[in-house]
C-alpha cells in the first residue's frame, strides 16, 4: 500500500499527476458517515462471493442444508446488477495487472 507497483496504473486508469491507488481509504477513520453504508455492503457482498467460491470450486463444504442454493441465488442477484465479466476480465488486451487478477481468480468468479 505504501508503495504500489507501476504495473498496477494501467488498470485503474490512472492519470498522469494521479497518485499510484489513490482512491483507497481508511474507512474508520476517514470514509464520510453517508459513504461506510456502501462500504459495508460491499464488505457483504465480497463475504459471499467468497463463500460461493470455496463452495463452487470445493475448497470447503457448505455449512447447512441448501447453503451452496442460496449462495448462487444471492450471487446471480448481484451479478445481474454488477457491470459484465468483460470489464472486470476483459478477453483481449489484457494489462499485466488485469492478467494477474484473472489467473488468480477463482475458475467460479471468473465464469460470473
């Protein structure tokens, strides 16, 4: 965070007179009150996605009856309202930084 790599520039467009990721905030401390609703449901979302990944791909079991149907019920929600796959992995022209995210994505969040 300190010192973030120049591959990582081309991804977040960053500007010329921009500072390397500089959009990343410290929420407790300096995320406006209005704006950490936002934040936590992003947080809720990312807890899932996750759970959705260890389940779909095998990495854990699920913990109930019905758990892996109800994750990928919530997921398809939030991908039909989430911008497309092509943006997030774009298929060609990929930057370093991009490559990296989709090698090291799940195969069950690169297929969402």
């Amino acid at each position: 965070m300190n010192n973030p790599p120049a591959w990582s520039d081309s991804y977040y467009s960053k500007a010329k007179k921009q500072g390397r990721l500089d959009q990343i905030i410290d929420v407790p401390y300096f995320g406006d009150s209005v704006e950490v609703a936002l934040i936590q449901v992003a947080d809720f979302v990312a807890y899932f996605l996750r759970r959705y990944a260890e389940i779909t791909d095998g990495y854990s079991q699920p913990r109930y009856e019905h758990e892996a149907a109800k994750v990928a019920t919530w997921i398809a929600t939030v991908r039909d309202r989430s911008i497309g796959r092509s943006s997030i992995y774009p298929a060609k022209g990929r930057c370093e930084c991009s490559e990296l995210f989709f090698v090291n994505a799940p195969p069950s969040i690169r297929q969402l």
